[in-house]
C-alpha cells in the first residue's frame, strides 16, 4: 500500500483533532527519499512510523 494512501484507507496515525508529528516526519523522509536520499528515522516507534518509511531503534543501526 502506497505510503501516502494509509490516512485515507483508515489507518488512523494520532486523534483526529491532533497534529501528527509522526506523519509530518515521515513525509519528510518519503520526500527525501524521493529524491534520492537515504533516509531512517530513529525512534522508539517503530511500528507506527514503519508504515510510512524506514524506521530502526538505535540498537538496530
């Protein structure tokens, strides 16, 4: 599924009256990305931000 399409598919991300720091990051890496860029995103959330792009615990890098 394309990263982008995971909102409107109804994969909730954070309450729908809250800005969701983690969607605007990972844009921010899929756009990177994009372009050419390598990208990961280091976080204790895996799971969530898995979903958008890369993302490995600072244990896994």
């Amino acid at each position: 599924m394309n990263q982008l399409n995971l909102l409107d598919a109804g994969y909730p991300t954070a309450s729908p009256d809250a800005i969701d720091g983690d969607v605007i990051l990972a844009a921010q890496a899929v756009i990177l990305r994009s372009q050419g860029y390598d990208t990961i995103i280091v976080t204790t959330n895996v799971g969530h931000l898995s979903r958008f792009t890369i993302a490995k615990t600072w244990q896994e890098i």
